[in-house]
C-alpha cells in the first residue's frame, strides 16, 4: 500500500467532487453528454477519454463495468457494436449512463443493469470483451469508502479487483477479451498476485503519462488466461 498514491488519489477525488468543477453538460471526444449529481465526472481527468479512445471496440457484444456516465459503453455502440451492457453499482450512474444512451439513440443497445460487479448479470450471460476502469487506488480492508466518488476511486483490500478477476472470465465468450483500466495510482504487484491466482497474465496495450497538478501515468492492460487457477 502506498500513501503517496493514496494521496494524490485523495487530491483527484476531492477535485472531482467540487461542486463549481462538476458541470451539467459536457464534451467529450467530440460528443455532448450528461452528468448526474453523485456520478464520476470525466471532465476532470483524461481517463474516461482516453481509455475510450484506446478500446478496440467489438462489433457483436461488449460489457463494461461501472459504467459510471455511460461515455464508454455508449461509445461501444456508436461504434458498431450490437449489444452493449453497461452495469454500475452506483444508481445514479445506471440513471446517468441510460440518459446518455438516449440522447445518443442507442437506447436499444446499451442494457443498463445496477449491479455489483457480474452479480447481477443472467450465468449464461457471454460477452467478447469486458472493460472495467477500476477503482486502482488500493487502501487498508477496514477502510469503507463513504460515498459513490470514493468508491471510484479506492478499493479496501482489493475486494472489487478480487471480485471483478473471479467473475469477469466466466462472462467471456470463446476467444473474448478481458480489458482492465489500471494506473501508476494502483498497485500492480498485488495486482500481478491477483492475477496469477486467477490464472491470467497481464499485457499492457497502452500507457501515458499526463500532468494533472498530480503526475498519473494511466494503463489499458489486457488480462489473458496464463493457466488454470491456483
């Protein structure tokens, strides 16, 4: 566990939760889109944009996981693909992420689901990719994160990267793609441990590094089976 990282997330968190930064429209990779009161706002970091932009897109079936303001599942289907689910733990980004796939007429599309992770996901649920910007910053098991914004941003223990490793495969198609939205915020050892129990290796597909008051370098990282779990 690192405080430095723990810091600057704190810096991040607290940035996005101001009230006069946190607009009620925005722009967003050349798209108007709608932000709720309680929902991860993309506008004060480039992480939405920017792992957006680097996901290659499916064109049969796509999930992703906290969908947050639905920029990244409503770009899947703008994208072509034919059947988004968009799931959140948080309701007022299950609320925001179907308002966004309305005024982007992909509404038949983009399924939107409250959800814990895959738990409320049908078991024969399939999907050729699965993407979830995960909540990176790992902080103390008896931490317990107070509001939607923290649960963005920190993760006590490693439970949702626990959870998000054992569940996440058994939704994948034959040959589908486990994608995971990481940054130099989280820790990639106990993530490699994470990993190595579930039988998956980590590859990285794209990596930047961007000056936001507080350095963050952010990481599209593709999680491929390795070998039956230990």
């Amino acid at each position: 566990m690192n405080q430095h990282s723990i810091d600057r997330a704190q810096f991040l968190l607290e940035r996005n939760a101001a009230d006069d930064r946190r607009p009620a429209d925005f722009r967003l990779l050349g798209l108007g889109w709608t932000l709720l009161p309680r929902v991860f706002s993309p506008v004060d970091t480039p992480v939405t944009g920017l792992f957006t932009s680097w996901i290659p897109f499916p064109t049969t079936s796509f999930l992703e996981i906290g969908s947050g303001a639905g920029v990244t599942a409503v770009s899947a289907a703008l994208a072509g693909c034919l059947a988004v689910t968009a799931s959140d733990i948080n309701p007022a980004a299950v609320e925001n992420t179907r308002a966004n796939a309305a005024r982007h007429g992909v509404s038949e599309r983009v399924r939107v689901v409250l959800s814990d992770m895959c738990a409320e996901l049908a078991p024969d649920d399939r999907y050729d990719m699965i993407f979830w910007n995960s909540n990176f910053v790992e902080v103390p098991e008896d931490c317990h994160n107070s509001s939607p914004l923290h649960h963005a941003f920190f993760d006590p223990g490693y439970r949702a990267h626990r959870a998000f490793l054992a569940q996440a495969p058994r939704h994948l198609t034959s040959g589908g793609r486990l994608l995971l939205g990481f940054s130099d915020l989280g820790s990639h050892d106990k993530l490699a441990l994470l990993c190595d129990e579930a039988g998956l290796r980590i590859s990285t597909l794209r990596s930047l590094r961007r000056d936001l008051e507080v350095p963050v370098t952010f990481q599209l990282l593709e999680l491929i089976p390795s070998r039956a779990p230990s």
